[in-house]
C-alpha cells in the first residue's frame, strides 16, 4: 500500500512539473486558489499550505455569486454547510458543519468568540459585507485552542484592514420579493497614524406574504441595521494594535397575517413571534512593546432581547468579556504557542432557566448565571522536515460546576510535494448547554419545558483525515479535497419531543452519538475564462440508546454544491450556483399527518453582472429558478394556534387534531421564485 502510494505520487509529480509554467500563468488569476495566509488552524498567520489544520477560505468574490443579505444565508454554497432553519414563524437558525448542530459552531470575528449563546442564532446577521476581507472555515476539533465549545468547526470572519480597504464601497440590492439591502464602507484617518474604517448594513423586508395559504407569513418581516468601525494604530517595529466596534438593533415578526403590533404583541387573540434585539460588540488586539512577541486580545459584547412567542414573554440579557493573552516563539524547529484566557459570561432572563417560581408562576428569587471560565493553553507546531510536521495541542478549562476540562489535540501533516498533502488531526471537546439559549423551542410556549435529571456536560471525541491533490493538465488546474470525518459523543444532550406531545424532555442520552461522513471537494480553473466549484457529502448522523439506532433530525445523508463561472469580454460574468439536500428526518408531533422525511431538495441560482471602467459593477439574476418550496404544510394546527386537541374545532381536509408546532419542521425556505437587481460601486 505505501509503495502504490509514493509511486503514485511521483507519477503525478512528474505531470504537475511537466505543466508548472502552464499552471503558474493561469492560477493568478483565480483569487480561491492563491496560498493565502490563515490564522484559524493555530492562531498564527501561515500560508495554507503549510498549515498541518485544514482550513477552506471564501472571499468576499466568492458569495457575490449569488448575493445575500446575511453571512447566515451565504454560507448555503460552502460543502458540509448548512444553515438550518428553526422556525418557520420567526426564521431564526444556525449553522450546522458535516451535520453537527448548530451550537457546536463556533463563530468567531477576527478571532474572537465573539458570537455564542443568546446571540447564536442572529450572530451571522448584519455583518457588513463591504468590511469582510475573507472567511476561513475549520471542520472538525478545535478546542485546544478556541475552547471547548468548538466541538464541531470554527467559522471564523477576517474583516477587513483599514489600510487596504478601498476608500468608498457601496452594494445595494432588491428583490422581487421587495426585499432591501444596503451595504457600505468608507475609509478615512483619524491623525497621521490611526486608520478606520466604518462599515454599516441596512436590512429591509416589510412585505407579507403567505403563498402557502395557511394565514401565516411565509418570511419573518425584518428591520435591521448594523453600524461598524474599526481602527488600526500605527506602532513602531509594526507592532499590532487594533480596536473594533458594531452595533446591531433587529426588529423581527412573523405570524398570522392578520396580527398588528399595537394590538395583538404579547396577547392570546393572534399569534405571531416578536423579537427586538439590541447588540453592541467590541474587540481588540495589542502586541506588547517587548523583543518576544506577546500578543493581548479582547472581546466584550452586550446582547439584549425583548421577545414574544405569542403571549409568552422572554426577556433575555447576556453579557460576555473574553481576554487572552499568548507567547508567540519560534525555537528552531519548533514553533510555539503558550497563552492564558479568561471568559465571564453573565446571563439573565425571565424564565426557570435563571429563577425559582413558585406554582402560580410567581417569582420567587432571581438567579442570573455567573459563569467564570479561566483557561491556559500550550501547542507546538514541530516541522519535522520538509515533507512532514506534527502539531500537538493542549488546553485546560476550570469551570465551577464541572471543574477542570482537558482538550487535548494532535494534528499531522505530510507533503511530499506541492501537489500531495495529507493531514490528520484528533482532537476532545467538551460542552455546556443552555438550552434557553441554544433551542428555540424552548422559548416560544408551544410546549412544556422539563428537565427529567440534572445535565450533564457533553463530551466528544473528533478525528479527520484529509488529503489536498493539485493536478495541472494541459487544459485546466484541477484541485481535489477529500475529507473523512468522525465524532463520537457521550452525554450529549437530546431534546425529546416525542415521548409527551406537550412537553419538551431535556435529559442526557443514556448511550452514544455518532457523525460520521465523507466530502469531496473540486475545483476545476480552466485556461479560458471558466471556474466550477464541485462538492458533495456523505453523512451518517445518528444516537444509540438501548441498541436502538435514530436518525439525526435535519441530517441529509447526501448533499452537494455546484458553482460554475464564466467571464465573457466587455466586463460580463455569469453565474451559475446550486445547492443539494437529500431527504431528511423531520421532528413531528403525535398523530402528525405530515411525512417524517423530506422531500430532497434542488435549488438552483442564476447571476449576469457587468463590470465597468469607472468601477461600478451591476448585477441581476433569479433565485431559486425552479421554484422549490416545501410539500405541505410546516406548520402543524396553523388553524387554530391557541388551541389544543380536543376542544371541538375541527381540523381541515386531511389534517388531524394534532397540537400547534411551528418548529423544526424545516427543510427548505418557504421562498419561490423570485429576481434580484443590484448595484455596486468601489472607489480606490
């Protein structure tokens, strides 16, 4: 097997040398394919190639190609990422990678654990476009460094530095659908030695519409908008100091078409899902003006929410101050990491979750969260030679309730040659829930919330293999990514609808869960004007309990990503994107008339941009062109919100009495057809 390997290898060697200056002349031009420099892997600016953590980058270029209002709805076109909606009355969601849910994804902004908890579902809403200079995806562990919550991947967003910013950027977009975007950022100097860069983002979608005729709005109305500013210092000997800022304030609904917000918010006579959110964030990075490099880091956000899930309130606060500091050394071969971290989250809201009540619902006494989280971490990157390098990771958290945490990593990388690499990594995680925080179903009153025993935290074990070939051909340069993935978990914590259609039962499963899967990825850039991006995954997502296997909700055994680019002369460019989910698992309620599994879905996105001399570029195109839409309905006793089984009203034609349940039962957008037209604008 190893001599079929390395002759392999040689084989393809010789063909890549044969064509190295073909490659060399048309790969500059393809910005995807250049070896960029990553921080995510190990929290130090390397090239991707010699990163022993496989990490995917997506530039700003690359998500034009079929706008979106959000980085949430976006990230649709990476492999093995799904963004997953909760609701289908208020639309909030999360970011599952290779099938894990969507709090076991870490979010993070120019490095920060900026994003978690109360803020999970709207943390990749409002960022503006115009400040992000690129984003790197991790699949698989990372908790040795970013802590234990990064069990499942880490999407981290670089903005951009105010130095090679443009000096004007503008994007602006409608939808048929009169849906708003409006996106900016400009440059200037504070003094001779800050620069800034401000940034904002206005979403606008104020159009009801309820094309599946079951009286409730098919796309939550939005009015949101997000202010940015970041500064950079100029120091002597370049020494790092920066500072950032954002605001976000959200005013979002859905529900029933005929509800108004003086009348109805918070009342039992029409049902609909009011949110207001109020966020500020702020972080911060600053070398010390010492001769070893030390770098400081901090983050500190404030997340308010004044929420009704028809006439239950939820009023949530969190708090969160994150700092770090870490010693950056290279000692021969070895290139070391060693930092201490600290992270204080305050949490407080009005449900049991943070008081004690008493029968009639009274409060008795308030007892916000408090969690302190110290940690120290140490990684050595060892560069074996040049073919080959070891990572070794470790990283210990203290929390008060579980105490001390130990997240191992090892991570392996070897390259015969520019065009072979093979890397592995293993890697523990360790996890926390809130489920007040982390579960919409939780908040919205349809359903009774019951903790049948005190939670455990959950525990997992991640591995994954992945191998890079690079394979230049007399017409194209084509690139293969293949990765195997597996985790496996204990403890971990299910929410059981099924056992009482009225209750949702939080208990720690009494057996194992396992992800597991396969992805390919390919990248073919053609020496004439045509870039297509393939790639497909292969997953087995399921829970054992008892010897019993179950199926993961919301895990497709098979999905896939199509892109395809072609620039013609005069500045014209199409764009062809296209995403695949195969059927899945849906949760149902009791006597549930609607299928347990989806249909597979195949929604498909059409762009022409054209691009002219004075640096305006417009865009327009059709969404979703073959009308994909779910097959009945969503949401279940949409005739009757404030009612339960039993009480005399009689469901329509082929539905049963069933309870209401506007969640989960999601698959796909409840948005059709639909064209888009926008404009955007740089100025150097």
């Amino acid at each position: 097997m190893k001599t079929t390997f390395y002759l392999f290898i040689t084989l393809t060697s010789i063909l890549s040398n044969a064509q190295e200056q073909k490659d060399s002349i048309y790969m500059e031009d393809s910005s995807e394919n250049l070896d960029e420099i990553v921080i995510t892997g190990t929290m130090k600016a390397v090239r991707k190639s010699d990163s022993p953590v496989p990490i995917e980058i997506y530039t700003p270029k690359f998500f034009q190609k079929n706008p979106t209002p959000s980085l949430f709805d976006a990230v649709q076109l990476i492999n093995g990422v799904q963004p997953q909606l909760n609701c289908n009355v208020c639309n909030t969601g999360d970011i599952h990678i290779n099938g894990m849910e969507g709090p076991y994804t870490m979010i993070l902004i120019d490095g920060m654990p900026i994003v978690s908890s109360l803020s999970t579902v709207y943390g990749l809403s409002g960022i503006p476009n115009s400040l992000v200079e690129r984003i790197e995806v991790v699949k698989g562990p990372a908790s040795s460094l970013y802590g234990t919550e990064a069990m499942g991947g880490i999407i981290n967003v670089i903005t951009k530095s105010p130095k090679s910013a443009p000096k004007l950027s503008l994007d602006a977009f409608t939808t048929s659908w009169l849906e708003t975007n409006l996106d900016g950022g400009y440059k200037y100097n504070l003094g001779e030695k800050v620069n800034s860069l401000f940034g904002f983002n206005y979403f606008k979608y104020g159009n009801k519409k309820d094309k599946n005729n079951d009286g409730f709005t098919d796309v939550t109305l939005q009015d949101r908008i997000t202010l940015f500013n970041k500064f950079d210092f100029e120091r002597q000997e370049n020494r790092t100091a920066s500072v950032a800022l954002r605001y976000l304030y959200e005013d979002r609904w859905g529900g029933q078409m005929n509800w108004k917000r003086k009348l109805h918010r918070g009342s039992d006579e029409v049902y609909a899902e009011s949110i207001m959110t109020n966020r500020f964030e702020a972080i911060g990075m600053y070398q010390l003006p010492l001769k070893e490099k030390i770098m400081t880091q901090f983050s500190y956000n404030f997340h308010q929410q004044n929420s009704f899930y028809g006439p239950e309130s939820y009023q949530g606060k969190q708090q969160v101050v994150f700092a770090q500091a870490y010693w950056d050394k290279i000692i021969g071969q070895h290139s070391l990491l060693l930092g201490t971290s600290f992270k204080y989250t305050y949490y407080d809201d009005n449900t049991r979750g943070t008081g004690e009540y008493d029968e009639d619902n009274n409060l008795i006494k308030n007892n916000p969260m408090n969690t302190p989280i110290p940690g120290i971490f140490v990684q050595d990157e060892w560069t074996l030679n040049s073919e080959n390098k070891l990572l070794l990771g470790y990283r210990f958290d203290y929390d008060k309730t579980h105490k001390g945490i130990h997240s191992p990593r090892v991570a392996y990388k070897f390259s015969p040659s520019s065009h072979h690499t093979l890397r592995a990594s293993f890697g523990t995680g360790f996890r926390v829930v809130n489920v007040f925080t982390e579960d919409h179903r939780a908040l919205t009153g349809a359903r009774q919330v019951v903790f049948e025993n005190e939670l455990k935290p959950e525990k997992s074990y991640n591995g994954n293999i992945n191998y890079v070939f690079k394979l230049p051909t007399s017409f194209a340069a084509l690139n293969f990514d293949f990765t195997t993935f597996y985790s496996y978990f204990t403890n971990k914590i299910i929410a059981d609808t099924d056992t009482d259609e009225t209750k949702i039962i939080y208990d720690n499963l009494d057996g194992h869960a396992i992800s597991q899967g396969v992805s390919l990825n390919i990248d073919a850039t053609f020496d004439f004007p045509l870039k297509i991006m393939l790639g497909a995954t292969y997953m087995d997502v399921y829970k054992k309990e008892n010897g019993e296997k179950e199926v993961q909700y919301h895990a497709p055994k098979w999905s896939g990503n199509f892109l395809a680019s072609y620039a013609f002369k005069k500045g014209f460019t199409i764009d062809l994107t296209a995403n695949y989910n195969d059927k899945m698992k849906l949760p149902r309620v009791e006597n549930d008339y609607r299928p347990e599994y989806s249909k597979p879905t195949f929604i498909a996105n059409i762009q022409l941009s054209k691009s002219f001399k004075n640096n305006i570029e417009i865009y327009g195109g059709v969404k979703n062109i073959f009308n994909v839409l779910p097959k009945g309905d969503v949401i279940a006793r949409w005739w009757d919100p404030f009612g339960e089984p039993g009480n005399g009203i009689t469901p329509p034609k082929g539905r049963n009495d069933v309870i209401f349940e506007p969640n989960d039962y999601s698959y796909t957008p409840m948005q059709g057809t639909r064209g888009f037209i926008g404009v955007r604008y740089n100025l150097r």
